[in-house]
C-alpha cells in the first residue's frame, strides 16, 4: 500500500453533491450559489501511510490540521477514505493467503 495521498476540496465537495443530487440544478446555478456563501473553503491532503497512522495538511497554511479539528464534509470525506483503505488492505491479505 504505501503512502496514499488524497486531497480535499471542500467547494468541490459540495458541488458534486449538488449536481448529483438536483436534475434540474445547472452548472452555472451551482457555481453561483457556491459563490455566493462567502465561506473559506477548506483545502487539505490527507497522508494515510501504511502503519495505520495519517497525517492532515491544510494547503491554504501548509500546517498540520489534528483529526479533531475535522467537521462535516471533511470529516465524511476522512472517513469514507479510511473505510476505502481498510478494504484494500484486508482484500490485499486475503489475496496474498489464497
């Protein structure tokens, strides 16, 4: 497995969401109420290394961001992340048993 990186977005995020959830939303209409929120967005790449351990980074300061500090769509984005990487650590030993 490695080191897997996964950036973030939080404006993409939310976007995609509401394109795939809305038939008659169009792009422009998307972007227009994304814009007119007037929030800081977060941007931050996820670093999930092979011991189990990760580390967050926010690409706006170039900190590290704790686990705790993660709220909504971060949060969801983190945990289906480490949900998808559990799997393909337990498929990858269950292949290499066979």
């Amino acid at each position: 497995m490695g080191t897997v990186k996964v950036r973030f977005i939080e404006r993409d995020y939310f976007r995609k969401v509401m394109l795939e959830n809305s038939e008659h939303m169009s792009e422009q209409q998307t972007e227009k109420i994304l814009d007119s929120i007037g929030k800081t967005w977060v941007d931050y790449t996820f670093k999930f290394y092979e011991n189990g351990s990760m580390t967050i980074i926010d690409n706006h300061t170039d900190l590290q961001v704790p686990l705790s500090d993660l709220k909504g769509a971060s949060y969801d984005f983190y945990v289906k992340q480490r949900i998808k990487l559990i799997k393909e650590n337990l498929m990858e030993k269950i292949l290499q048993s066979a």
